[in-house]
C-alpha cells in the first residue's frame, strides 16, 4: 500500500476569496463597458482585460482583502 506524503509546510493561497469576487465582478463591469480607470473615471473606459484585473485587485487591497502586495517598478 503507498503511503502519504506529508509535507512539512502547508502553503497558503496567495489571494483570498473576496479578493476573487472583486476581480470577477471588474471583468464583469469590464465586458458591460462600465468600468472606468483613473481617478473618478476620468481615464476613459477600460477596454483590456489586465487593466480590468489590475483595477479589481486594487480595489480588493483598497477593501483590505488578502492580495499581496504591488511589485515595485
């Protein structure tokens, strides 16, 4: 019989559910034509699916969910 490995650190998700739910509804109001970027919209519609991404993960760290932390340039 093959027994089970263990292994000796569990390793967590790197993103949280909620922060899951704020990208799937950004790719949502990304694909209606809704969701704006820039400071209060002023950028224009967002018309690529990364920059939707990127916007709802940025609202997800904004709500405190668990996404980590931007790269620095």
């Amino acid at each position: 019989m093959a027994s089970k490995k263990s292994s000796p650190k569990k390793s967590s998700a790197k993103y949280g559910n909620a922060a899951s739910r704020s990208v799937e509804s950004a790719l949502h109001r990304e694909k209606q034509g809704t969701l704006l970027s820039g400071k209060g919209g002023k950028g224009g519609v967002v018309k690529s699916r990364e920059q939707a991404i990127a916007i709802g993960l940025s609202e997800a760290r904004k709500k405190g969910a668990k996404v980590p932390e931007k790269k620095a340039s």
